[in-house]
C-alpha cells in the first residue's frame, strides 16, 4: 500500500504532536499538587490510569509517526 504524501505528513505530525502532548502532560502530573495524582506522596489510582494513557499514546503516536515516516521514504525513493 502506498500513502500518499500528505497523509504520510499528517501521520508524521500525528506522532510528533502525541509526543509533545503527553510527554507536557506527565511532567504536570508528576508536579501536580492538587492531591489528585499523590496522596501524602503515594501515587493514587487518578495517577496510574493517566500514566497508563500516556504511556499507551507515546506508543500509538510513535507507530503512526514511524509509518508516516516510512511512507515519506517510500515516496522519496520511488522519485
């Protein structure tokens, strides 16, 4: 199957995007100091999902922006 250059892009941008994202989210959840993330320095189950979430979409955004990539190299070689 073959991507067409703007899909490759937003695919690309996709990952990138997911990475800046959560990457900005978990460093706010580890300071967080509302009591929602760390409870007298335990983390609670609000903490745990949200990192389960962050991490599940640095791995999605890292798939979808590796084929992204993959089909920019594809069109680069077939020209």
């Amino acid at each position: 199957m073959k991507l067409s250059r703007p899909v490759s892009w937003f695919l690309l941008a996709f990952g990138v995007w997911s990475w800046v994202i959560w990457v900005t989210f978990v460093k706010n959840l580890i300071k967080d100091g509302s009591g929602l993330a760390f409870d007298d320095g335990h983390p609670t189950a609000y903490f745990w999902v949200h990192l389960t979430l962050a991490v599940v979409s640095f791995v999605l955004g890292t798939v979808i922006g590796g084929i992204g990539l993959r089909g920019l190299r594809a069109l680069r070689q077939a020209s």
